[in-house]
C-alpha cells in the first residue's frame, strides 16, 4: 500500500500519538482515578476490586508517583497487572530500582513487590480480567507489553508503626 497512510508512516506516528494520549490521560483522567480508587470507589471501566493505584518515587527525581492500572486478584496477596511498556515502563523501573512499592487496592493501603514474569502471557492476563475496554486500551497502547506479579504484604494499617 502506498500513499498518506502507507505501514511505514503509521509506524512512525503511533509512538507519537501514544505518547499524545499518555499524556492527556496522565494529565486529567489518572488524578481523578487516583482520587477515587484510593476512597475505594470505581472509576469506570474499573471496578474497587479490579484496579488499584501504584506509589513509587522516581529513581532520578525523587518525586512520588502515583499510577491507576487494572488488575487481577490471582490469590489474597497475589495481583497480576499488565504494563503496557515492560520493563520499559517508568512506573516498573521504579518499582524494580526501589524494592518495593504502595498499592491502594479497594480502598485499603498495602506494601508490596514487584516481579515481570518472563513468561506471563498479556493477552491471556488481559482475557482473565474481563474488561473490554482496559483490554482494548491497553493493546493499543502497548509496545512490548510484559505481566507484572504484585506480592502483597500485610495492610498498611496493620504493619508495625516503623514500617509505614
């Protein structure tokens, strides 16, 4: 095919429209889905128990960052999510470079760690999850998109003072 929207052009622009999208979204709708998924309220598409906000501190920067993604409860301290970039993501660079993480999943505050299964299988995560339209987000978003394991510990509530 050849002409304005040939495959070589549309390969060139989608990291830019990606990117465009990223960061409307980063800009207006992830800070109202942080408010109220942190409350334990859904934020369409996202139900309380399939999504959950993210804290890590930037491995540069220091600055606290808080990132909404869907999710799947695989067992009570067990959570898989999707991240649309892999290792290449920043949120798991900051997780990994960290050692661990904060997650508000329903409304409660837990710490936990992060680990990219080299084997997990994105499409067969996203089908698990049973959202259509994180699924078809997600996938248009992708680039290199790898399985991300959550092991949660106790609730933050409910670990030592020192500890949080």
């Amino acid at each position: 095919m050849t002409g304005p929207l040939s495959r070589p052009s549309i390969d060139v622009l989608r990291p830019r429209v990606q990117r465009s999208v990223q960061w409307v979204a980063g800009r207006s709708l992830n800070k109202a889905a942080v408010g109220m998924l942190r409350l334990g309220l859904p934020f369409p598409p996202y139900g309380p128990e399939s999504a959950l906000v993210m804290e890590t501190f930037g491995r540069k920067s220091g600055r606290r960052r808080l990132t909404p993604m869907g999710c799947l409860k695989v067992a009570e301290d067990r959570l898989l999510v999707v991240a649309e970039h892999g290792r290449h993501a920043d949120w798991v660079r900051n997780a990994r470079a960290a050692g661990h993480v904060r997650i508000w999943l329903a409304g409660r505050s837990y710490q936990g760690r992060v680990r990219v299964l080299a084997d997990g299988d994105p499409g067969a995560v996203l089908e698990r999850m049973g959202n259509k339209v994180h699924t078809l987000s997600v996938l248009a978003m992708a680039h290199e998109p790898k399985v991300i394991e959550i092991t949660l510990d106790r609730p933050a509530s409910e670990q030592p003072s020192d500890a949080q």
